[in-house]
C-alpha cells in the first residue's frame, strides 16, 4: 500500500538517502531543501509500514504542471510504486485545473521511458546534453501529456 503527504524538513535525511540509493547522479540536499518551498508539490511516498521510500516533485504554474523528480528506493522499485504514484500526480494535476504536463527522461532509462508512455505522455523533443552522465553529458526526452479540464 502507498500513500502520500507533504514532505517536511525532517524528512530530508532519508530523502537524500534514497536519492543517493536510486541515483548514480542524486538530487543535493540543497536543491531537495529548496523544493520544500510553497511553489513545488513535494510529496513523501510511504510503505505500508510507514517507511519513507520515494517522493515526487512537480512545479505547478497556472495551468501546467512540471514533473521534476521522482525517485523510489531501489529496495521498492518494480512493485507498482512508480505507476501508483504517477498515477496519483496525474489524479492532482488535473484536480488542480491543469491541462498539460511535462516531463523529462533520460534517453538512457527505457524503463521510465515506457512507464511514461504508458499513461500517455508523447515524445516532444530532444535536449541534448541535459544530464549529467559522469564525465560526459547525456540527452533527454521532453515528454508532454495534454489533460481534459475538469468542468
């Protein structure tokens, strides 16, 4: 079982933990700190046994929502978590008057690739050179879901 709620400074710890965990090039506790702020929907994604393990970040702006970071420990990965929890942001986002959403993935990762495709998103361009991949640089796909308004 999963649920959400809202991340708070305590939660930081673990959530730079399973950053670093999921992650060879993890979010830094600065950047997880300033997501906290009122302008980001930072959720903390909990076990059933109450154990924090993932969140979600996404910055709504009028009517578009950005996904920035998802992350599941490695420990939960391939459980259904991941769909889960999209699931629950698309729910949101929409609930919240938006009408597209946007995304980036790493060429690299088909699986997320695949998981994104299957709830709907579409390929919309490259950026190249986008993350970090060690010494190198690799490309990314901008994905986007277009999202009936809410009447």
């Amino acid at each position: 079982m999963l649920s959400t709620r809202q991340a708070k400074v305590a939660d930081l710890p673990t959530i730079v933990a399973n950053e670093q965990a999921a992650y060879p090039f993890p979010w830094s506790e600065a950047m997880l700190r300033d997501s906290l702020s009122s302008q980001y929907l930072f959720w903390a994604v909990c076990s059933a046994e109450q154990q924090l393990v993932g969140h979600l970040i996404a910055q709504p702006v009028l009517d578009e929502c950005h996904l920035l970071n998802v992350c599941l420990h490695p420990k939960v990965q391939g459980n259904g978590y991941g769909r889960a929890l999209l699931e629950q942001w698309l729910q949101w986002s929409q609930s919240a008057g938006c009408t597209h959403l946007w995304l980036e993935v790493r060429q690299s990762n088909i699986v997320a690739e695949r998981l994104y495709r299957s709830l709907g998103f579409q390929r919309q361009a490259l950026r190249k050179n986008y993350y970090q991949a060690g010494p190198l640089r690799e490309d990314g796909w901008v994905m986007s879901k277009h999202l009936d308004a809410v009447i």
